[in-house]
C-alpha cells in the first residue's frame, strides 16, 4: 500500500512540474476590454485583450485568468495600446492567459 501511495505521489508531482514546463512566458500587445460589459462573454468583470497576429491579420480575444488593473484599463470601455506579460496555459481545453503585468504603451 505504501508504495502505490508513494508511486501515485510521485506520478502527481510529474505532471504538475509538466504542467508547468508547459506555461510559456510571453508578451500581447492589444486592446483591453471587459469580458462581461463589452464583450458579454463572461459572468463576471474579466479582463480580456483583443490581440492581432502580425502575420495573418486574424484578431482574437484572449480571456485572462487574473484581473490586473482591472477597473483602470478594462472595464472602462476598450483601452487601446496595452501591453500584458504573463504565461498562456490552458483550463477545461481553452487557452487562458495568466498575467504578471499590464501597462499601457506611452
């Protein structure tokens, strides 16, 4: 019994340091909004960042996990030229980005 304990504890430590490895540091440049006031995507007020790709021209929104400067830059309308750093990770199969920091360019 206590090495399938042993063996289940180390299977869980694994993949949560793969998990991590995962997470990619990365920088968005984009549009702040609300997910719920503008976008009416969300239950609740969550920042979200329309971001275009330089090669493709294709806009998407990236739904954040945490609110950074959340009654500042997004829920105030949209909030051109802001700049987000964090990590990009998925929950429930959707991509969720994780911020460290969010600051307007200028």
């Amino acid at each position: 019994m206590k090495k399938l304990l042993l063996l289940a504890a180390t299977f869980v430590l694994s993949v949560g340091l793969y998990a991590a490895d995962e997470a990619k540091e990365v920088t968005l440049n984009g549009t702040g909004m609300c997910g719920k006031c503008e976008l009416g995507k969300t239950e609740k007020c969550t920042n979200a960042l329309e971001v275009t790709n330089k090669k493709t021209g294709k806009t998407r929104v990236i739904m954040f996990a945490n609110n950074l400067e959340h009654g500042a830059l997004f829920c105030k309308g949209k909030t051109e030229g802001l700049v987000a750093k964090g990590t990009m990770g998925k929950v429930d199969g959707k991509n969720v980005f994780t911020a460290t920091s969010v600051e307007k360019k200028g």
